[in-house]
C-alpha cells in the first residue's frame, strides 16, 4: 500500500514538472496564435499547485485525522451500528410479514396493496446498509492510496484529470471525516421523530451477545453458557464450541441478564457475573473468564481455589495442571472430567484432607467428581490427567425465545422506526455527497459532473 | 512505475531543450519582424510581443529548477514533506 501512495506521488510530481516545461514550451512558440498561447500560464501555474500538492500530502493526510479526531466518532463504532441494524433489519421484515398476515386474518385482503411500498423500502435499506458498510470500509482503509491517486490524476497536463482527481481526493476526505458521524445523524433523526401510537415503545429487536469462555488456561470445550433474566427467571441456554465460543441470538434488549456457565454438571462462577442490553447495540461480544479453573483437555475441568501462577503442561501424553504455591498452604481442588475424556493420574505435592468421589451423569455423560481439601507439601501443586480423544457435545432443545406480546402499536413503532433509519442513511449520504462536490470544486475541479442526479 | 517516471522525466528533459531552441527561433524571428521594413504595424505588433513572450519563456525555463525548490519550501514549512524535487 505504502508503495502504490509513494510511486502515485513520484510519478504525480513528473508530470506536474512536465507540465510546467511543456508550458514554457508554449510561452516559447514563435508562433502570433493568441488561442495557444493563453494556455502558457495555465498549464505552469497547473504544474506548480500539483507539485505543491505533492509535497504537501502529508500535511493533507495529518489534517483529515485530526479534524477526524475532532469532530469525533471512530469506524469500529460506525461499523458495529451497521451491523446491529443488518441483523435487526430482519426483524423488521418479518413485522412486515406478520402486518400482512393480521390484515387478511381481519378479513382486510385489499389492505395488503399498502405492503408493497414498505417492502421497497425494506430493499433500499439493505441496499443502502450495505452500500454503507463498503463506503466505511473503503474510507477507513484507502484514504491514503485514494488521495495519492487523486493527486497523481490532479497532476496531468492539459488538465485531463483535473476533475477526476480533485474528486477522489474530496470523497476521500469527506468519507474519512463525515462518515463516522453516521450513528449520530441516525439517533438524532430517530430521536426526534415521535411514532404514531400513545405509547413510545422502543423496538424490542432481538439482541445478539457473541462471546468466548476462557480460565485460567484453556476454554470449556461443549459446555453450555445460560443467560437467566433476573427479572422474570427465564433461561436461555446456548451451546459452546471447542474452543469455547457461543454466539447467543434471540436475547431482549434492555434486559439484565446473569451469565452462567454449566460445565461437566457444575454452575462456575464467570466475570462478568451479568450483563445488560441495550436497544442501542444489538450486536455485543463479551469475553467470559471463568477465575482459579483449568480446562487442560476438552472435557476435563480443575478448579485450583489458591494459585500464585497456574502451569500447563503436556509429558509423555500424560498432561500436568502444575500450580505454584506457597508450602503449607490450605488448598482445595476439584477434578471434573467426563469418563470418555480423561482420567486422574496422580496429584503430587498435595497432602489431602478430605476426599469425596462421585459419579453424576451429565447430558449423557458419566462424569466423575473428586473434591479434595488439604495442603501443599511443596511449592508446586500437580495434577495429572491422562486425556483420551472426545468430543463434548451436549444436546440442547431449541431455545425458547421470550414471547412478548405483539401489539399492533410495537408493529407500527418497529416499522416507523425502520422508516426513520432509512431516511437518515439515505440523507446523509446525500449530504456527504453534496459536500463532496463542493470540495472538489474548491479544488478545482471545475464541471463536476456526477453520474447520479443529486 | 519507475519506467513511467523515468519516460516522463526523459520528456521532461527533452521539451526543456525543445524549448531552450524555441526561444532562440522565437526571439530571431521576432527581431526579425520588429526590424522588417514592412510597413504595417501589425506586424510589428507581433514581431513585439514574440520577443516578450520568448524572453519571459527563456526566464521560466532557466528558474525552473529554483521555483520547485521554492514551492518545496513552502509546502514545508506548512508541514512535514517526503519527497526530493526530481526537476531536471
């Protein structure tokens, strides 16, 4: 990339030397001809702004930051919002469906003409999103490249490439700065915009949290991660991959919800121990940390209730959990492992106490469960699993997504609201337009001319 | 690209000498047409302003070097710079 913007810039500043001597050239013709020669100052005066723009490109580039940075919003925000209401978008296709679907139910099958129109703009918005996400994309990678272009374009004699040039350069400027103030523009819009019913019902579109599980060492590969709304008590209970990562769909926003993790027939404490969604973010990824476990093989689980550092180690296929710890401390473990996953060695430095065993099934699962109270002989705590080769795989029913009762007000909210989106993308992307052009005149890029009608 | 630019820059040095022959051929024959015992003005007129024009050319043409430098400066002294002038 780096390459492209500098040989862009070589090359730019050859021609704008160029034409400058063919100026001079011209001033130099021996021949009366008024016509030619009034091109003369011209094509120098091109060359010398070229160059000067050449030279400056840093500055040009330092400046579009820092009026980013000032007016505020970045592109990860920008392109998390986008994605929020890609996925919501759905939702608002099937209020559409289920409109329809209460019209001819009422005995009102005329009425359903007036989807037609909602379902066009349901097109325009996934296609001005995604328009969107590619110009976002676009800007927040290529500004350098597109505005090293632009000048190289600026720069050829003859101004050929004049207003072509100076408008690459305005769209990647104005992009870079105005697109990021997208998610304001929309709030702003929809904020104001008061929807016909009595109530102001926020759409309840369905938040989706993707996350990853971890301990202290390893994720719990096939465990299962529960969001329990601690207002109404119901569950939502979601598989975890091997590598313990979920991605939990079908969640209400503005709710509160306790993260728990059920593994190997335990409930382990997590941090965050909740979470909260907002309508705002429908789309969150959240890290899980399960503190003082171990995963070290996937159906296996150590809990290890004091460790100063937690080592894990492979010898011989035999897998060690080493746990540094002051000698003589009390220490309390506790194995979990699946049958059909590992099975307990040895735990070495370790003066047990107490010792419990029990067998539990979990999902199908014989799961074995040591607990052990007592205290380190040395300054390293071992436990030794010997793995064997599974897979965790617990078999879920298919989640009961919460039902709330659908009110002909909540449709007609969702889709006034869909509305309101739309017209805020769309019109701010004409204004960025708008002002792309204005730039690219004062450039000058004279007769700018769009493709589109603006 | 590095062929594209040296292309332009071998142009460059090439429509600088073209020019450095244009202005002698302007100058002579604009001395020419002012000293001609024709006797309209007119083309003494253009005799005129071809002796103008050639010498303000030889005078771009001989500061070129120096006016890129310059607007080197310029640019600066507004901001941080990464490129060397390649003007011949």
């Amino acid at each position: 990339m780096v390459s492209i913007v500098n040989e862009a810039l070589y090359t730019a500043l050859a021609l704008a030397v160029l034409s400058y001597y063919i100026g001079v050239l011209v001033l130099a013709l021996p021949v009366p001809l008024r016509g030619i020669k009034k091109w003369a100052p011209y094509l120098m005066q091109d060359g010398l702004l070229a160059a000067l723009f050449v030279f400056i490109f840093s500055t040009i580039i330092d400046l579009v930051e820092y009026l980013r940075n000032l007016i505020g919003g970045s592109f990860d925000e920008l392109l998390d919002y986008l994605k929020s209401l890609y996925a919501n978008a759905f939702g608002y296709i099937l209020s559409l469906k289920l409109i329809g679907t209460l019209i001819s139910s009422a005995g009102l099958q005329p009425l359903t003409g007036i989807l037609g129109p909602l379902f066009s703009v349901a097109t325009l918005l996934f296609s001005l999103l995604g328009l969107t996400l590619i110009l976002a994309s676009i800007a927040a990678s290529l500004k350098e490249v597109m505005i090293a272009l632009g000048i190289l374009l600026y720069s050829l004699p003859f101004r050929i490439g004049r207003a072509a040039g100076s408008t690459l350069i305005a769209f990647a400027m104005v992009m870079y700065i105005g697109l990021p103030l997208l998610p304001a523009w929309s709030t702003m819009i929809a904020g104001s915009i008061m929807p016909p019913s009595s109530t102001a019902i926020p759409p309840p579109g369905p938040v989706t949290i993707e996350g990853c599980i971890h301990g202290d060492y390893g994720a719990p590969g096939g465990a299962i991660v529960k969001f329990r709304d601690t207002v109404s008590g119901i569950e939502h209970e979601y598989a975890v991959d091997h590598n313990g990562c979920f991605i939990a769909t079908g969640l209400s926003a503005n709710h509160h919800y306790a993260v728990v993790v059920e593994y190997l027939s335990h409930e382990l404490p997590t941090v965050p121990y909740s979470i909260e969604t907002s309508e705002a973010w429908s789309y969150m990824t959240i890290e899980v940390y399960t503190p003082s476990i171990v995963y070290p093989h996937e159906g296996v689980l150590v809990y290890l209730s004091s460790c100063n550092n937690t080592v894990v180690e492979e010898h011989d296929s035999v897998i060690n959990v080493l746990c540094s710890v002051k000698p003589g401390t009390e220490l309390g473990i506790m194995v979990a492992y699946a049958d059909a996953c590992a099975s307990l060695q040895d735990i070495g430095g370790y003066d047990i106490r107490e010792k419990h065993v029990r067998d539990v099934e979990w999902f199908g699962y014989n799961i074995t469960v040591i607990d052990m109270i007592g205290y380190s002989v040395k300054d390293n705590v071992s436990v030794s699993i010997k793995p064997r080769e599974c897979r965790i795989q617990p078999s879920l029913q298919p989640s009961d997504v919460a039902d709330e009762d659908v009110v002909l007000d909540v449709i007609v909210s969702i889709i006034w609201y869909w509305l309101t989106i739309t017209v805020s993308i769309s019109s701010y992307l004409a204004l960025l337009v708008m002002i792309t052009i204005g730039v690219a005149r004062a450039l000058g890029g004279y007769y700018v001319r769009l493709p589109i009608p603006v | 690209m590095a062929d594209l630019v040296e292309f332009i820059s071998m142009l460059t040095m090439r429509v600088a000498s073209i020019a450095w022959g244009l202005f002698l051929l302007a100058w002579s024959i604009g001395w020419l047409l002012r000293g001609s015992p024709v006797p309209f003005m007119r083309v003494k007129r253009v005799g005129q302003d071809l002796i103008e024009d050639a010498i303000w050319a030889a005078f771009w043409l001989a500061i070129g070097s120096s006016v890129f430098a310059l607007v080197s400066y310029i640019a600066s002294s507004i901001g941080p710079t990464t490129i060397n002038t390649t003007a011949p």
